[in-house]
C-alpha cells in the first residue's frame, strides 16, 4: 500500500519509510518484474533527433559537406524531416566515415517545402555509440536555408 499519514518532519518520513518496509518483507521487490519490463520497453523506444540547419543567407544553398554530428550512445535512426525556407529543391546525403546511410533514399524536397520518411528501406539505420555523421549537400536549387532533422530511437 501507499504511505499515507501526516509527514511533518524527517522522523515522521523515516517512521513511514520503516513501517513500508516491514510491510513488503524480506522477499518483496519493490519494483515487480512486470514493472520492470514496462519500464524498459519505454526506455526502448525513447525517441530523439539532431540534425543540421545550413544557411546561405541571401545566396542558394551551395553542395558539399556542411557539418558533423558524433553519436552519444546507440540508437537506430527511425525517420527524417526536412524543411526549406521556400519551395525549392535539395538533396542531403548523411553518411559514416564517408560511406551513405541513406542508400537511395537521401533526404530530398523537389520543389517542394517540407518532406519527411519514416520507411527508410534502404537505409542503414544502426548507430553506434562514437559514430561521427557527416552532412552533405549534394544538390541544390531556389533554397537559402534547409533543416534535416534525423529521428532516431533510442
């Protein structure tokens, strides 16, 4: 059961922390197995994102590589959105040690403003902890600004 009863200083506490402890016994766990499992299952599918905005100011986005990210901890890249500040074209590639992990399936806005894919058939989606990802422009038109967003699930 919960502790109930009026708390007003640290001996009421320690009194009513005693008294739950006798209560659940030697053998009882404080968290069950069940609960133990919900929460790693949440833990499982924590989701998260980085990503890049590049900026040309008042000039088209220009290719090549733009920036870097290194990866924390394992996760699995789960989705990505991109924006651009007009309707245009651009084509991102996001590649480890400078192989693509997107296969064929680089994140793209073909004259359009917004895109995302959460499909990712042909992507390599496992991410190691101490990974370092590289973004790269490979193509660009009418855009000045454009944000990739990696979703990734931790």
């Amino acid at each position: 059961g919960d502790i109930t009863g009026t708390l007003t200083d640290q001996t009421d506490l320690q009194t009513a922390l005693n008294g739950k402890a006798a209560a659940l016994g030697a053998d009882d766990n404080y968290v069950t197995d069940a609960e133990k499992s919900t929460w790693n299952a949440k833990l499982s599918s924590v989701k998260d994102t980085f990503g890049i905005t590049v900026d040309g100011g008042a000039t088209v986005l220009t290719t090549g590589t733009k920036g870097y990210r290194y990866i924390e901890q394992d996760c699995t890249i789960s989705g990505w959105h991109i924006s651009g500040n007009a309707s245009g074209s651009i084509v991102f590639d996001v590649k480890r040690s400078t192989v693509s992990l997107a296969g064929s399936e680089k994140p793209t806005l073909s004259s359009q403003q917004y895109n995302s894919d959460t499909s990712l058939t042909t992507w390599t989606t496992s991410l190691i902890a101490g990974d370092i990802i590289e973004f790269v422009i490979d193509s660009a038109s009418v855009l000045t600004s454009a944000t990739l967003t990696v979703v990734v699930i931790k």
